[in-house]
C-alpha cells in the first residue's frame, strides 16, 4: 500500500507530503468562498470612511487634516492589533481567532455608527482596528494551510482578488445609502461580520497548526474532509523540522529568521505606503482633475474593475514562473503606471495611466500576500504575517495624514502622487532579497 509519504507500507508523513499528493476538492472550495467574503469584508471596511468623508466631515464638523486622522484610525488600531493577535493565534488557532475577531469588528461597527462627535467616531474605529486585525493576519496563512501544494499559489492569489470586489461593493454600498444618511453605511458594514458563521461552517481548522499542537487525530480529520476521503486513519502526521513553541519572538527577530523579518517589514512597509497614500485620496485628487463626487467614485469602482484581471492573469503565472518573476515584473510596471497618472493631464490619459497602475499593482499584491507567509514555519508563520500586516497598517495610518498635508498644503496632483509612488520603486528593489516558494511543501 502507498501512503502519503511516498513510500510502501510508511506510516509517517508530514502534513506539506500530503498536501503535495491531495486533490483539489469540493472542501477547498467552500474554505475558499469563506475566506474571500471575508477578505471582501476587510476591504469594505478599510475603504469605506474615504468614500463617505464629505458628508461625514459635513455633518460632524471636521476638515481636511481631521478626515485623513479619521481615515487613519482603523489602521492606527491595527498596528498593536496585528502585534497582539499574530501570537494568539500562532497558540489558540487559525480559526478561533478568524471568528472572535470578526464577531468583535462587528459589534463595535456597529457601535460607531451611533457616534455623536468626531472623537467618540475615531475612538470607536481604533478599537475597531484592534478587533479587525485577528481576520486580516490570518485569512491568507489559513488559507494557504487548507490548500494542496500545487494549487497553493494560484488560489491564494485568487483570494486576493476579493480586494476589488470589496472596493465596488464599498462604492455601491455609499452611493446607495448615503442619501440615508453615512449612519446607514456603517450599520450595513457592521452587519457584514454575520458572515462569520459561513467561517465557522465551511473552514476547518489548519491540520498544519493542529499537528503543531499534538492534535493529530484532529488534523487527521481535517485532512481526510479536505481530500474527500482519502487519508485513512493508519497515517501518522508530523511538521517539517518538528513541533516548535508559537510566537518564538526571538527566533523571528533576532535569531535565524531576523533578516527576513526585517525585509519583510520593509516591502510590507513601502509597498502599502505606495497603495495606500493614493487610494485613500483618489476621490479629493480626481475632484482636483475636474471630476465631481459622483465621477470620482465612479473611476474608482471602473479602476476596481481593472484589478481583477490583474489578479488572475498574476494568479495564472505565478503557478508557472514562481512568486519572484511574477511580483517583480508586476511591481516594477505598476511603478511606471503611477508615475504615468502623476503625469496624466486628460481624463483619457488619467484612465490609461489607471488601467496599467491598478492592473499590475494588485496583482502584486495578490503574489506577495500570498509570497511572505510561506516564508515562515507553522509556529511563527502567523506572528511573522502579523509583524508584516503591521508595518502596513503603519504605513496605511500615515499615508492619508501626509497626504492631507500634502493636498492641504497645494502640492498639486502630479506632486502628491509622484511622491506616493516612489515608495513602490523601493518595495521593488526590497524584494530581490526573497526567496522562491512555488512547488514547496510548507514547513
């Protein structure tokens, strides 16, 4: 009889060698609708004051420098977020965390929408911030601890696509209900976090983290309901290099995996500060263009549509070519297309321009969400993931505050967002330093 491992009558084997030989499965595929919903909901949430800040700012009494602070303040209360649940997670589980921490997100949405004053709003989004980051850490390590090897970075790079698709739901649910009120948009966003039961129903819990717990006859289960039945009970699991303590800080900061820590940080860092500064400020920068409200949210959900082809054209070749050619090829030709929209001077132009940044830009994101957590073993993979959502997160709340500044102090279009890309150019040149991970069992 041959098992898992390779070999006749073995009955041991990693959890990655039967991930190598599995099938893709009708379980994967509800694990994976789950857990894009949920990355929609995530982009909803992390875009949707930005798209209601007029009449927000309006009925609440705040200016420019304020918005972007508002704006800020779910992404300032992801930085200790991401930083407290990387740990918990890495020990309590993938899932338990997914639906504590969407659970909580909602609640306190939901509150936010009741706020009378600036100050009770941005408090609310803070701690908002800290509830959201349990999902945001972990969606794409579960994901890709669900998946056999060889669809590992096609699908997970599919997942990323729930961004645009957050983005266009985010520009309908503010065109809809704002003439209600942005009260209605919150509580509708607030609502979203049901989706948590499809979580609980449809994702089992890692057999990766299981078996780094010593639950192997759980992670047993788990691996025969994903295969659909073919990992029988006479296999015994293990993880490459062993079981390990979660969240070893020291060994992810100074000992044998500081290093990548530290470029991860980098490239998580400079690449979201290139998205974000921009993103954040499209609809008062396309106004400054010539295009009103209604026109700039317009663009921004035809832009939306120009990242989904990104996705999965990004999903297609890193199955072929690798993490690496992929993400560098699409970083450094979505850098020429920013600096191309800083140039644009016609609604035409400002379109093409758009149609080459968003295109490449998020499929890049698509490989490199996908890239950085294979980088890690079991143990620390989701604590390294936090360390990176983090640094973004640090970017994502500083970016729309100096971008303010920026359009505040008469920048101009061409100057703000020439600037706002060069962090692309960085992130680029940052992320030579990876390795490959296409076709390797995770650790």
């Amino acid at each position: 009889m041959t098992h898992p491992s390779g070999e006749a009558g073995a009955r041991t084997a990693t959890v990655g060698r039967v991930f190598r030989d599995m099938p893709l499965t009708s379980a994967h595929y509800k694990a994976g609708i789950a857990l894009f919903v949920a990355f929609v909901i995530e982009a909803w949430e992390m875009l949707i004051i930005a798209f209601i800040a007029g009449p927000l700012s309006e009925d609440l009494g705040f200016g420019q420098v304020a918005t972007g602070f508002l704006i800020s303040a779910l992404f300032l209360g992801m930085i200790p977020g991401a930083l407290l649940w990387g740990p918990v997670c890495d020990r309590v589980g993938r899932k338990r965390t997914a639906l504590v921490s969407i659970g909580a997100y909602g609640v306190l949405t939901l509150l936010a929408a009741t706020s009378v004053s600036y100050e009770m709003l941005w408090a609310l989004r803070f701690i908002a911030g800290l509830a959201m980051s349990g999902i945001f850490v972990i969606t794409f390590p579960y994901f890709e601890e669900l998946l056999p090897v060889r669809y590992r970075g096609r699908a997970t790079v599919y997942l990323a696509s729930g961004w645009p698709f957050g983005t266009l739901l985010a520009v309908g649910v503010a065109l809809l209900l704002l003439p209600l009120g942005w009260r209605w948009v919150i509580v509708v966003s607030g609502l979203a976090s049901l989706w948590a039961l499809a979580i609980w129903r449809w994702v089992p819990e890692s057999p990766y983290w299981l078996v780094n717990q010593g639950r192997t006859d759980e992670a047993r289960d788990v691996l025969r309901r994903l295969s659909g039945g073919a990992v029988g009970d006479d296999v015994e699991l293990t993880i490459e290099h062993g079981r390990g303590t979660a969240a070893n800080l020291r060994e992810m900061l100074v000992g044998g995996f500081g290093m990548l820590t530290l470029m991860q940080v980098l490239v998580n860092f400079t690449f979201a500060y290139g998205y974000w500064g921009l993103a954040t400020w499209l609809p008062p920068l396309l106004q400054e263009r010539g295009l009103s409200q209604t026109g700039s949210l317009a663009f921004i959900a035809i832009t939306a549509l120009f990242m989904i082809p990104g996705y999965i054209t990004a999903s297609s070749l890193t199955g072929r070519y690798g993490r690496k050619r992929v993400f560098l090829a699409y970083i450094i030709v979505a850098a020429i297309g920013g600096f191309l929209f800083a140039a644009a001077n016609s609604v035409t132009m400002l379109y093409l321009a758009s149609f080459v940044l968003w295109f490449f830009a998020l499929g890049a994101w698509g490989v490199w969400d996908t890239w950085f957590g294979e980088l890690y073993p079991t143990r620390l993979r989701a604590n390294g993931y936090a360390w990176g959502v983090a640094s973004q997160r640090v970017a994502n709340a500083i970016a729309p505050t100096i971008t303010g500044v920026f359009v505040a102090s008469g920048a101009g279009f061409t100057g703000t967002v020439a600037f706002v890309e060069a962090f692309v150019v960085v992130a680029a040149l940052l992320a030579f330093y990876f390795r490959e991970t296409e076709g390797l069992e995770l650790a």
